[in-house]
C-alpha cells in the first residue's frame, strides 16, 4: 500500500471529494489540516512547489496536486495504479 498524504482544511468541499474518492478506492491516507499546524502549511507550501490552496495530496512523495488532479487520474485510469 502507498503512503498517502493529503493535506486539508476545514469546510472544504475540494479536500471531501477528494477524501471521498480515495475512501471509494479503499487507500488510507494521513489527513493535515493545514489550518490547525502553521508547521504543516509550510511543509505542504514547499512540498509542492509553492502551492497553497487546499487539497494538495502526496503518493510515496509524488505531488499529484489537488482534488481536480486526483480525479484526471482516476479518469485517466491511472490512479488505480498508483494506489497499488
């Protein structure tokens, strides 16, 4: 199983459906809300190169970006074989 990073916010309709997604696909993730850990904003702010909008999710360290960027992928058919 990847190690699967998303880091959230709260009341964001984006890091549901992209949590949702990933529950459909049975992958478990580590969930940061960046709103409650300054220190978690900045590392998610650095690990994607800039980004500060939430979602921004990580497979095995691979930035993939934000729910839109998750769902081309399943979309794609190629989350599936990220996720295995």
């Amino acid at each position: 199983m990847p190690k699967i990073v998303v880091y959230s916010g709260p009341h964001c309709h984006f890091c549901d459906k992209a949590k949702a997604l990933l529950k459909r696909k049975n992958a478990e993730f580590e969930e940061f809300n960046v709103t409650e850990d300054v220190d978690k904003l900045d590392e998610m702010i650095k690990l994607s190169n800039g980004r500060m909008t939430v979602p921004q999710i990580f497979i095995d360290d691979r930035h993939i970006g934000g729910c839109d960027d998750l769902y081309a992928l399943e979309s794609q058919g190629k989350l599936d074989e990220l996720l295995t």
